[in-house]
C-alpha cells in the first residue's frame, strides 16, 4: 500500500498507511458478524434476522455520529480525535469478545457506530493534508482501498478465527489491532488542527446538490446489505462450512480489483462506472437463486458481485466530492452518514425478508435495488449531458 507513496515525505506517508489501517480495522469490524452470523446467533439463542441487527445497529448510530461528531469537535486536533476514536474501537472489541448477553454485545456494536461516525468522516479526506498535492490522489486511492482490503483480508480471517477458537476470539483480535492503530496514528501522523471548520451551514449547503449522490446511494448500499448480511446462510446449504472463509476471500479479492479499476476510471467516466458496478452487482445477486446452487456457480456470482461492489464506495464519495467541491469534509460527512444509514436500514430490510420469506428472497430485493440504481445513474448522466 505504500509503494506507490514512496517519493512522499516518509512521516506523511506512514501516516496515510496509518489512516488506511485504521478504517481497515473499522471496516473489518463493522462487517464481521457477516462471517459469523450463524455462530453468534446459535450462541445467543438468535434467528438469522435479530442476529443481523448487529450491523445495523452500527450503522444507524454513525449515520447520526457522523455529523455529530464532526461539528461538536470542529476545532479539536484532527490527529487526537483519531487516536481517541481508535481507542473507543478497541473497548467495542473487547466488550464484544466478553459480552455475556445479546444486549451487550448491541452495545458494543453502539460504539463502533460511534467510532465509524467520527473516523470516517475526519480520515477519509485527509490525504490532501498528509501528502503534497501531486500525491494526494493516490493517498486516497490508498486509504480507499482499506474498504475492499476489510473484505478481502478482514473478514475472512476474522471468520476463520472465528471457526477456529470461537467468534469471540475475533473480536478480541481486532480490539487488540485498534490499540495498536491508535498507537500507530499518534507516531505518524501530524498534529492537524482544524484548517476550514464544518458548521450545520456547511453541512446544509453541501446536502442541498447531493440529491442525486443521496438516491443512487440509499439503492446501491441498501441492496448490497439486504443482500450481503445474509450471504453465510445463503452459502450453508450450498458449501461445507470449511469452505465459507474461503469464499469470502475470493469475493474479498474481486472486490479489491474493482476498487482500483473504479479508481481508475471513475476520475473520467464516473457516471459509466457506477452503472457498470450496479450492473454486475444486481447480474450476480439476482442470478444467485438460480445458478448459485451449486459450488461453481457461486463461485462466478461472489466474484461478479465482488467486482460491482469493489468500486461501489469509491463512485458514491466521488459523487458527493463532485457536488461540494468547496466543502470536502462537508462532503466527507454526508457520504459517511448516508451509507451508514442505509446500510443499517438495507441489513434491517433484509433481516425482515429472510425471517418472514427466504434468504434468496433477500438475494432478490438486493438484486431489484442495484438494478434501480443502474437506471437512476444512467438518468443522471443523460441530464448532466444535457446541461
């Protein structure tokens, strides 16, 4: 991940290494319980559905935190906020490694929404402070690709963790990675006091022409979770459990590849690149019913899937960068509470559709969302041709 960094200033660079480690620990937290769904919630006495209210409780809290958090600590070290919401990540993954019952194990899930509200929000857009200005697209490349690397490396190995010395090793695992990350941020990163303060005026002015980043956002997230929350019960009747970890790698690494093809492309053709995510991703969910059936077969569909949705977070920030140019951490914040919303409400939704129907039903609504939000891309780039 540094390489790419090299003719930087080296304490810089350590510091975006360090940024992008830490929303890979936040990432890899946050979707974990995916991999380990079927365990915690055999554990806790839990159906499928109820299990997955611990990735929307995370969810739902920072898209709140978000801008909470942003305007009440506006003239706070950007530097000592990370270092404090890492801290705050490490007590969510050790009381979630001991948390004797269900409604502990939500509160700990409560304070990771909290630290992805905060850190996302300040460290997403810090390349351009970290890095000189000739470099500060590939920092955020960089720390952007944390996102596909927490579902490449994250997961599965929390997953096969899991399977090895029980779920909650996991999470004690990655309340270990978040000391050492605060660690890590301290040494590295600069002081950064606040350069252009967020106020609610600044918020409401960027949110006033995001509409568009808003509606191809709340689809896309919303059917990829309602979907995505649900994939190891999907997977159980189809593969050996063996096999789950694996699995999950293999759609990690496609998503990692088209996190730096979208990377490539979306800086030229953003509006084409986001359809054509949206496009693989509801191809592969809504074939999944079908052809999933067999090891083969979701083998394609996982990796199709990991293809749209690698470059999914990338097209969506860029969206809502384009429009508020001027205001970047403004723009930082809406995307961060945007998705976390809807990723809440779209592992919600799905919770309530495998309950009251099936998990390929679930498949299917992802499926109908990524495909709506195919033709809502499309219109926005024939009006913005127009104009």
């Amino acid at each position: 991940m540094t390489l790419e960094l090299t003719r930087a200033p080296v304490n810089h660079r350590l510091g975006v290494t360090a940024v992008t480690l830490g929303i890979f620990t936040i990432v890899t937290t946050e979707i974990l319980p995916v991999g380990l769904l079927t365990p915690i919630g055999t554990d806790f006495g839990l159906t499928a559905g109820r299990t997955g209210w611990l990735m929307t409780m995370p969810g739902l809290v920072a898209a709140v935190a978000a801008p909470v958090i942003t305007v009440t600590t506006a003239q706070l070290d950007r530097r000592l906020m990370l270092c404090a919401l890492m801290g705050l990540l490490a007590a969510a993954g050790f009381l979630a490694a001991a948390a004797p019952s269900y409604e502990l194990e939500l509160l700990a899930r409560l304070l990771v929404g909290l630290t992805i509200g905060g850190f996302w929000s300040i460290g997403a857009g810090l390349a351009e402070r970290l890095v000189t200005k000739q470099w500060t697209a590939r920092a955020t490349a960089v720390i952007f690709s944390a996102v596909p690397l927490g579902t490449l490396l994250g997961v599965p190995g929390g997953t096969f963790l899991g399977e090895l010395l029980g779920w909650r090793a996991s999470f004690a695992a990655l309340g270990a990675l978040s000391l050492v990350v605060m660690v890590a941020l301290y040494l590295t990163v600069p002081p950064l006091p606040p350069l252009q303060v967020t106020r609610l005026s600044v918020l409401r002015g960027a949110l006033r022409g995001s509409n568009q980043a808003l509606l191809a956002t709340c689809l896309i997230v919303t059917g990829h979770f309602a979907a995505y929350t649900y994939v190891t019960p999907f997977l159980r009747p189809v593969v050996h459990s063996d096999l789950i970890s694996l699995l999950l790698l293999v759609y990690g690494g496609a998503g990692l590849v088209g996190n730096l093809v979208a990377g490539t492309t979306a800086a030229r053709h953003l509006r084409l690149t986001f359809a054509t995510c949206a496009g693989l991703m509801a191809a592969a969910m809504l074939l999944l019913p079908l052809l999933g059936r067999s090891t083969p077969g979701v083998v394609a569909l996982l990796v199709v899937w990991g293809l749209g949705y690698g470059g999914v977070p990338v097209c969506t920030m860029s969206m809502f960068a384009a429009a508020a140019p001027q205001a970047r951490e403004a723009a930082t914040v809406l995307f961060t509470s945007s998705f976390q919303a809807v990723l809440s409400m779209g592992a919600l939704l799905g919770g309530l559709v495998v309950d009251a129907w099936s998990v390929p039903i679930a498949m299917t609504l992802g499926g109908v969302c990524a495909a709506l939000t195919v033709g809502v891309v499309t219109w926005s780039r024939t009006q913005a041709a127009d104009t």
